[in-house]
C-alpha cells in the first residue's frame, strides 16, 4: 500500500478502463493508511462531449453503508488501489443522489442503439482518462477485448488485440452519444447514438476535417476510422498539418499507405512532409512503386537548399542615412535589383540590421534616420533553410521577399517570392 501524501500530479494523462479499477482496494491516505473497502461504482456527470466522474460508491465490509465521496477527496486512482483523503468515514455514509447516474449499474451492458433505433451491440466496457486531476469518461467500449476484461482475462484481451487490433477495437467515443435519457436505471435505458455510419460517409471532407479537429485525439481517431478508404484519405488532405501528424502516428503505417495511395503525389508529399523522415521513409516502402518514385522526388525538391534560390542584387543602405537620403539614391540604387520593394539596412560589420518597406520610405520624415523607422524584428531565412520552409514562410507572412542570413546575421542575398512559390515542380505534379 502506497502511504505517501503528496498530491496527485497536476498534469499528464493516464488511461485505463472501468474493469481495471472496480472493485480496487479504497485506502484512507496517511497517517492512517487504513484499507475502508472497494470500488463499487462511479457516479457521473453526463456533459455532452463527454462525461465526467463526480463522485465515487465505496463498498464497506459487514453490511456498513457505502460511502459517497466526492471526487475533490480522492488523492489517487489507478489499477489495484485508490486512495482518499476523508475526514471521518461516517460523514460519507449517506444516501446517494436520487438523480445519480451510476457507470458500472447505470452503463454497462446496456444496448446501444443507432440514431433509428435499432440495436447495434451492447456495452462491455467504459474507458476513462485521468487529465489534469479529472477523471473523464471518453468512449464506450463494444469490442469483444472488454467482455474479456470484464470477465478476468486482460492477458487474453491483450494477447488477441495484439494479433488483430482491427478486430478488436470497437470503441465509441462519448461524444457520439446522444445525452442520457432521464429514466436510465439498473434494468432501464438504453445508449443512442448521435450519428450513423452512413451519415458520417455523407460529410464533406472539409466539413467532416472541421468535425475532427475540435474532438480529443482519442475520439477523433475512433471517429476516424469508421470512415472509408477514399473518404478518409480526403478528409486528411483537409486536416491541419500537425493534427495530420498525430494522426499518421496514431495509426499503423500499412493504414497509413493504404491513405496515401489514393493521393495525388503532390498531396501525398505534402502530408509527408511534416513527419519525422524515418516514417516517412517507412511508408513510401509501402506505397505502390511508381507512387512511391514520384513522391520521393517531389520530397528530394522540397529539401533543396534556398540559397540556391537567393539574389546578391538587393537594395541596402546604412541606418545612419536619412530618408531624403535614400530616396535621392533610390533611383540610382533601384536600377537591376531584385525585390525593390524592401530596403535592407546593413551595418558596418555587414550584418542585418532591419529593414524598410518602399512604404514606409515614402511616407517618413525627410530627417528621420533609416534606423529609426526600420523594422529590427526582421523575419529572415537561415542558409541551410530548405525550399519547403521557405515556401511556408512564404504563405504565412505573405512578404514578397525574404532576406537570406548566415549564423552570424550577415546578409547573403534576397529571396523573390515569385521564385518560390512559382514554382511548377513545388508541392504538384
């Protein structure tokens, strides 16, 4: 038994299914330490996207009340033991709300019924996460795995899903339930679903990328994985980038292919881009050949180095000119140069200093000094960025040119953004 005292953590995540933690040992924490009795049930708070546990039902030995404690008084749960920090035992005997929807009596093997209706499959489990001192339940567990569990043989569960997860898996994120009718009881309600299959196959993929994005990441891959091939690979060419990360992640790579295969190979290398290049070159082994060759080039462009791309030809002038200064010798300076539109103020060292827009030129005082209207936050590409960073940089700040920096600050060039994002071979087939 665990006597310490400290504090659950305050952040992090622990997962784990209602079997796992029913009837656990309930000890009273420090100094007393003393075993009071078992998890019996939850009571929960149904709140649409999911739902949240309010209190727990701890089982007393010989014939004493159960006591109702609320969550605010547990100082940790996990596997096999739980703690609380109570005051006195007798001041937690007492009756439990009369509209108190339990998970274990309340929940489980209750049906669960399409939005027409009809009967689909039946709950054999509930998973919960633990996020930030709360304890929520997130999706409904119908697959044969949580039968097994409730019945005593994880080790079976687990060796099964490991053979043919596909199979296995059959989670229902909460969210997908309709909110609890009133009358539920032991031996009364039944669990509805929001959404049918089918009607998840009519979104849009850019309506249905927008459904995705908003879910937690657990629901938004239960979600996910209901829809079919072509239709998912769509939806994921629709999802921000770095929930597409996570996504691709989240899911075994032959998975992975099978979506990508039904991309364009400027999509595809798209989407790829933004995972670590050991996944990457994980999956194009499983792409169809004449997929994964064409891919792979469109990748090999993407990494081309900017400086390639950059113009020695640039405007600069020291910030110790004035504007009428650098208006007079605009002309003059303009004449063969590349992104005129920017004035780049270097110091004596050669370094970057700021920059000014044609703008702003105009429109300043005669005496003001460059250095006192120029831009200091210069947004800038480093001499080993890649055409693909550049061509993001590109799109996020929309500047019409990018200046080209070594480590030390000193100006290597400008970067016309027509030259980039221009480009027939860039992200396209």
């Amino acid at each position: 038994m665990n006597t310490t005292t400290e504090k659950k953590p305050d952040s992090g995540k622990s997962v784990f299914f209602l079997s796992d933690i029913i009837k656990s040992p309930v000890f009273l924490s420090a100094p007393s330490s003393k075993k009071t009795g078992k998890l019996t049930d939850l009571i929960i708070e149904d709140r649409d996207k999911f739902a949240e546990v309010t209190h727990l039902v701890v089982g007393r030995p010989f014939g004493a009340p159960p006591l109702i404690v609320p969550w605010g008084k547990v100082h940790s749960i996990e596997p096999g033991e739980i703690v609380i920090t109570i005051e006195s035992q007798s001041a937690y005997a007492v009756d439990q709300p009369r509209s108190a929807v339990l998970l274990r009596d309340y929940i489980l093997d209750k049906k669960v019924l399409d939005s027409k209706g009809r009967e689909i499959e039946v709950v054999y489990d509930v998973k919960l996460v633990l996020k930030n001192n709360r304890l929520f339940i997130t999706d409904v567990d119908l697959s044969k795995s949580g039968l097994l569990r409730r019945i005593g043989l994880s080790w079976l569960a687990d060796f099964i899903n490991a053979l043919a997860s596909s199979i296995m898996n059959r989670t229902v994120a909460w969210s997908y339930v309709e909110p609890l009718p009133e009358q539920i009881g032991s031996f009364k309600g039944d669990l509805k679903l929001k959404v049918l299959k089918e009607q998840i196959s009519d979104i849009p993929p850019v309506d249905l990328a927008d459904i995705l994005e908003e879910l937690d990441p657990e629901q938004r891959m239960a979600l996910f994985g209901q829809l079919e091939t072509g239709h998912a690979s769509d939806t994921l060419e629709e999802i921000d980038p770095n929930i597409q990360r996570d996504m691709i992640a989240a899911m075994n790579k032959e998975r992975a292919a099978q979506l990508i295969n039904e991309m364009t190979p400027g999509q595809a290398a798209d989407l790829l881009s933004v995972l670590p290049w050991w996944e990457v070159e994980a999956i194009l082994k499983l792409l169809n050949k004449e997929n994964a060759v064409k891919i792979g080039d469109i990748l090999k462009k993407q990494e081309e180095k900017i400086v390639n791309f950059a113009a020695s030809n640039y405007l600069k002038f020291s910030p110790g000119k004035t504007v009428l200064q650098a208006r007079r010798a605009f002309q003059h300076e303009a004449k063969g140069k590349e992104a005129i539109m920017y004035l780049y103020i270097i110091d004596e060292q050669g370094k970057l200093v700021g920059v000014i827009d044609i703008k702003e030129l105009l429109m300043a005082e005669d005496s003001a000094f460059l250095k006192d209207i120029m831009t200091t936050n210069v947004v800038s590409l480093n001499f080993d960025s890649t055409l693909k960073q550049a061509w993001e940089m590109f799109k996020r700040y929309g500047f019409r040119a990018l200046p080209l920096i070594n480590d030390d600050n000193r100006m290597l060039g400008v970067v016309p953004q027509r030259d980039v994002m221009n480009l027939t071979h860039r992200f396209v087939e």
